[in-house]
C-alpha cells in the first residue's frame, strides 16, 4: 500500500472551526428570519396566543434543525463527527421538547381564556379541529421519545427498541409539518412566509433523504460491496475484509467507521458501527470486530462472497484536522482499529502509540500496530493491567512521563467511554489546546 502523507495545516480555520460557523450561521439567519416573521405577523387573538405562536415558530426551527443533525451530511460529518452531532441532536432534542409543551400548553391557556371555558373543555373542543389535532399527536410522539431517551430508561431498553420507537419522530415531524401547513396564520401569512417555510421544510427533509437513503443505496448499487475473506485474529476478534467495484472512488479516509450490514447474518435492521482498522487502499475495506453482542459474535460465520451493506464512511477521526508534525494516538481495547489505520496513512512525522489493555493476549493487532510504528521509527507503549491497579496509566503525571512533549503534539483518543474521559481530561489539565485534541466515540442517533 501507498501510504499518504500527512498535510499539517499552519494558520487557517480548522476544518471543525469551518463547520461549526456554517452550522450556527444558518441556525441563527433562520432565527432571525423567524423572529421577523413573528414580529411582522405575530399577533394573535390573545396576548397568551401571541406567546403561544412565538414557541410553536421557534419549535418548528427547532425541528428542522433536528433533521440536518441527524441527516449524516458527508460536509458536516467529515469536520464534525458523528458523535458531536449526536450530542447536538440529543440537546436539541429536549429543548425542542419543552419548547413544544410550552406552546401546547399556552394554546389550550390561550382559547380557554379566549372562549371563557375550562382548560379540559378547551383541550377537548381543539382536540376536534384537525390542524390542532395532529399538533397534540407530534407532540405526544415527542414525549414518549423524550422519556426512553433519559438516560435511567435507555439503559434498560434494547438499542433495537428504543431505535424503533426513536423512528417515531419521523411521523412526528410529518404531523407536525401538517400542522403548521393547516394553521393559516403561518404559511399564509405572506407571500414570503409561504416561499421561507416551504423551502425550509423542503431543504431540510432533501437533506435527511439524501443524506440517510439515497447516498447509502447509490454507493451500494455502485460498489457491489462484498465479503472477500474472513480472518479470525484471536479467539474472540476476527476481520472481515470487504471489496467492491471501484473503491478507489469511495470517499474514505484512515480513521473513519461505517455501519455495516451482512444480509443473511442479521436481521436487516441490525446494524454494527466499526472502524476501518486497515487504510483504504482502493480495492478493500477491512473491520476488525471483539465479539460483545450477537452482531459482532457470528461474524467469523460470514461466508465468503455473500453481500454486505455499507454505510458511510463516517466520522472526523482523520488527519483532515492535523495540526502539528507530531501525533499521539492514544487506544484502549478494540479502540486500537482506527488508531491502526491511521498509522498506515501517517508516511511522516513523530508518532508516539499508548495501547492501553488488560494483558498482551488481549491485545487486537498488536504485531500489525508494532510493524507500522517500527516502520515509521516511532514509540509503543503497550500498557497493560486491570483499572485501578497500580499507577493510573493516563493520569497527567503519567502522559507527562510517557510523552513529555505532549503538549506539541496532535492528540488522537479512541477506546471505551471511561477511559476515554480519564485521557480528555488529564489532557485538560496539561493544557493540551483544544485545537489538537481528536476523540471518537461511538454512538448512532
């Protein structure tokens, strides 16, 4: 394999920097928009009803923002990362849960007081009307989506139950698009008003399809991806290397994941997010996977040929956002597939490797990450031990000890959550910048 080599950027916007500000710049035009609509046009029968519009206006931004989030735009993903789009999305989701009870709630206030009747006499009375009708059911969707997605709830439900009733939103959002279509108030507003919302919903939803159904099934029709050989690596870690028609063109770089898919292993809407653990060489794609769940543990079962799904390559994980000559690629347990990878890229520069496991036996690919880093004439530290045994290996002291120019250094962490918080905040506290810090971690909205 050719390997690539590493631009450093020195004295422009960061990739992620770049992003972000595209990201918030639209967020912020269309609230602005939205409060010149609201100000314009905004009155309503009652001073509650008025506030009540304000909410319903901002929740529907609140909404469509939503929808690019989770759209897996390959611009966004690539800068961003999944992961911190996901963190995005979750927050996102619960301020836009409050902004529509507060709505809701000042609606039913608001016709109560209009009409002089009860509040549950109101509820029943706008419960009949169609528009406010399919209102109350998104917003009801929204609440039960809400409440299995805290955190005491989400641990005790299956990935595979909470992502079905998480697909919910999706006929959350159409009833709410209907909604705001049958309220008249805001499409028909103005010319203007009816152009802005109907190229916002019709923009983010492209979005959503493009990004989540039409570029996964292209790719795949395109690339005719297939299981070319299947390696077990140890007892319980086996590859899977994948190859296809013209890989040269997929768009994948070092350090990125996919969510794959092998018909006939799994039901089709089981999926599994791995890392690439092999650079991407235009002819195959390899995963390396631990057997923790039923889809990782039968993967040494796939026969060789079959078909397999793939979607992405995902995540910002990559030497898109390196910043200095140097790197430290930090790896706990099966987190060592990306780190793997990108070692194969890196051609130049002074590499330095924590591999942190409880045992050299379960230590993934240990000899391939050895060869590379020999190759590149950089450093290993195989740290091995049980956690809370002995001296922390990635307190500040310790990564002081290890790399004592880690401060120079572009910062790459990959391995279980815990470990991975240990090492992001040791680096904190070595005043590692911001800027040179890289983390993945794994997560699917």
């Amino acid at each position: 394999m050719e390997a690539t080599s590493t631009r450093v950027r020195h004295g422009t916007i960061s990739p992620v920097t770049a992003a972000r500000w595209a990201l918030w710049t639209f967020v912020v035009g269309n609230l602005a928009i939205v409060e010149i609509l609201f100000v314009t046009t905004g009155t309503g029968k009652n001073g509650v009803l008025t506030v009540a519009k304000f909410f319903g206006l901002h929740a529907a931004v609140l909404m469509l923002f939503q929808l690019l989030l989770v759209a897996r735009l390959p611009w966004l993903d690539r800068r961003i990362g999944m992961d911190r789009l996901t963190v995005w999305h979750r927050w996102v989701g619960f301020t836009l849960l409050w902004t529509l009870l507060t709505h809701a709630v000042l609606v039913v206030l608001g016709y109560a007081r209009l009409d002089d009747a009860s509040t549950a006499k109101t509820f029943f009375a706008l419960a009949g009307v169609p528009a406010s009708l399919l209102g109350m059911l998104a917003a009801a969707i929204v609440v039960v989506v809400a409440a299995v997605s805290a955190r005491g709830v989400r641990r005790r439900l299956r990935y595979e139950t909470w992502h079905g009733l998480h697909l919910l939103l999706y006929l959350a959002l159409g009833l709410a698009f209907v909604h705001q279509l049958l309220e008249t108030t805001t499409f028909a507003s103005s010319a203007f008003a009816w152009a802005y919302w109907w190229t916002l919903w019709l923009f983010a939803f492209g979005a959503l399809v493009a990004g989540r159904i039409v570029l996964p099934v292209w790719r795949n029709a395109y690339h005719r991806f297939q299981v070319a050989a299947v390696v077990p690596e140890s007892d319980d870690v086996v590859s899977v290397h994948v190859t296809g028609r013209h890989l040269d063109r997929l768009p994948a770089r070092a350090g990125q994941f996919c969510v794959w898919r092998f018909p006939g292993h799994n039901h089709w809407w089981l999926a599994n997010p791995f890392s690439l653990s092999a650079a991407p060489d235009g002819r195959t794609l390899r995963l390396t996977a631990k057997a923790v769940g039923s889809g990782s543990a039968g993967l040494r079962e796939l026969p060789v040929g079959s078909r397999a799904f793939v979607e992405g390559p995902y995540g910002a994980f990559t030497s898109l956002h390196r910043t200095r000559p140097g790197a430290l690629l930090i790896a706990g347990g099966v987190g060592i597939t990306p780190v793997r990878s990108l070692l194969e890229e890196e051609a130049t520069g002074d590499v330095v490797v924590l591999y942190r496991v409880r045992s050299e036996r379960d230590a993934v690919l240990v000899d391939e990450v050895r060869a590379l880093v020999a190759a590149r004439g950089g450093r290993l530290h195989l740290l091995t031990g049980r956690r809370g045994e002995g001296t922390p290996p990635f307190a500040p002291g310790s990564l002081r000890s290890l790399v004592p120019d880690i401060t120079e250094r572009d910062v790459y962490v990959c391995g279980p959550p815990s470990m991975t918080a240990a090492v992001l905040g040791a680096l904190r506290d070595l005043a590692v910048p911001r800027r040179q810090v890289h983390a993945e971690r794994f997560g699917l909205a």
